[in-house]
C-alpha cells in the first residue's frame, strides 16, 4: 500500500501537556520498504524532525530551523505544508499564546507577522513537520473533525444543552484539546456543541490535506530546552530503512547538522553502542 498512515498521541499531567506523531506507509516492511512519493514525504519529514531537534536550543533562532526544513524537502523534491505553525508549550497550553512560534513554510501574511525568536533554557516546544509532494497548500477535507479546544471568548449560552455542555469541557479540560468520544452521551454533547461553536467558545481542529490529494507526512515531537541542550521526551521512534527513496540531503551543513548527537551534553563520559547517524542513514534512504 502507499497509503500514509499517521499515529498521534498527546497527555498532560497537572496542565503540563506533551504531544506526539509520527507517519508510516502500510504494509512496509524491512524486506519490502516503502517507495515513490509517500517514502520521500516521510523520509524528508524525519529529517526535518531530526534537523528541528539539533537547532531547538538556547541562543538559536526559528529561522534557523525554518531554513534547515526547507533545504531538507528541497533535497526530497517536496515541500513542506504552508502555514503550519510549531508553538512554545505552557501549562494548560499546547498552542500558548506567544509570539514563540516556528512556521515551516511561511505564507505571504505569515512573512510579515511571524517575528524572529530566539530560543531560551526552560521553554518547551511542540515541534510539528508536515511534509508533501505536492503544492504545500492546503484544503479542508470532507472528513468531519471530532477534536476541539475550548478558546478564552465569553458568551452567555442561551441553550440548556449547550451550557450543560460547556460546563463539562471547562471542568474536564480546561484549555486542552479533546474529543467528542471521551463524552459518555456523545449525541448529547453533539447538541450542545454547535452553539459553542459559533460563538467561538470553541475551535475545531479541521481536518487538513494537500490541495493536490498528494499524501502527506507528519513527525511530531515535544523538546524541552535545557542549560547543557535539550531534552526529547517523546518520539523518536521511526525507522527510516522502512523507506526508501532516490533522494538524499545533498547540503553539506545540513549532512553536519544530522551527524550531531542529539543527546543533550553531560560532564562524564559514558560509553554508548555503535549506531548509525542520522546522517549516514539520510544518505543511505
């Protein structure tokens, strides 16, 4: 199959929240990996991830990272989706409001909005690639999303259901994402959801795909920036032999940049076994 698959999780304890995704085709296989324009797609996508992780650090800046990504897709002949906007995390927060934020392929308005930020110890960031064959633009597509967060806009629901509801998600939630299906009556809260929605007590997370009906490829990762670095605490586990591609990352830095470890500096030397780099392997898919 060439079909891209995506997994995605996210938690939070006591509003500190941690988010992850990472793409795969269906059916690859060590001995059968996947090929054509879904392997390039995900290849260039965990490298940029791979890339994003090595740049998030104190004293570095979100261009840095916003060039690193465009090199890397260049090299995969794709490009990354317009508009699509990594956030600074606080608690209660996975899109905090803050001009912290890293976009992958600036739109027109995004150029002129968008500051240039550098990045400080004890920040964290949800680091989020979506990559594509295709245009990069984006459409919304048929599927109808399920996911919400509620926003910080005041309004007086006139509707019994809706405030029942509301009442629920501030309660249950807070400023979370979250699902219809974690509402034991989900006709019930369907019918209260809509006024909410329109007076934009809550914001849909639309369904999204390339303009072109190419495929699309997501990594997701939540980094914690430290003193000596930066800390990973989640994903990480995607195995680029699984795909295999005509292409490579050709820029010189960027093949540097890959062969760092992305393990945070310590004091002691320790002994860890031989495995590849991230930019060996780049060169290899």
């Amino acid at each position: 199959s060439s079909g891209i698959n995506a997994e995605y999780g996210g938690a939070h304890l006591d509003g500190y929240a941690a988010v992850v995704a990472h793409s795969m085709v269906v059916g690859a296989t060590l001995d059968s990996p996947a090929s054509g324009v879904a392997a390039d797609a995900i290849l260039a996508a965990h490298y940029c991830a791979e890339a994003a992780l090595r740049l998030i650090k104190a004293g570095n800046t979100n261009k840095q990272v916003t060039d690193a990504i465009q090199k890397i897709t260049d090299s995969y002949k794709c490009t990354p989706l317009e508009g699509m906007l990594s956030y600074q995390i606080k608690r209660y927060q996975t899109e905090a409001d803050t001009d912290k934020q890293i976009v992958l392929n600036p739109s027109e308005v995004q150029k002129k909005e968008v500051k240039d930020i550098e990045f400080a110890v004890h920040e964290v960031y949800a680091m989020d690639v979506f990559v594509t064959p295709g245009t990069g633009k984006t459409k919304e597509h048929s599927a109808h999303t399920t996911v919400y967060r509620r926003t910080e806009e005041i309004y007086q629901l006139k509707m019994k259901a809706s405030r029942a509801f509301y009442s629920d998600v501030c309660n249950r939630f807070t400023l979370m994402p979250f699902t219809l299906r974690a509402f034991e009556e989900e006709t019930k809260a369907k019918m209260g959801l809509k006024e909410c929605v329109t007076h934009e007590l809550l914001q849909a997370y639309p369904v999204q795909q390339d303009a072109t009906g190419q495929p699309v490829a997501q990594f997701k990762f939540t980094v914690l920036i430290v003193p000596n670095g930066n800390i990973r605490i989640n994903g990480g586990l995607f195995d680029p032999t699984l795909c295999k591609s005509e292409h490579s990352v050709e820029d010189k830095d960027i093949i540097e940049l890959l062969a760092q470890s992305a393990n945070r500096k310590t004091a002691g030397k320790k002994k860890r076994k031989k495995a590849k780099t991230a930019a060996e392997e780049a060169n290899t898919n």
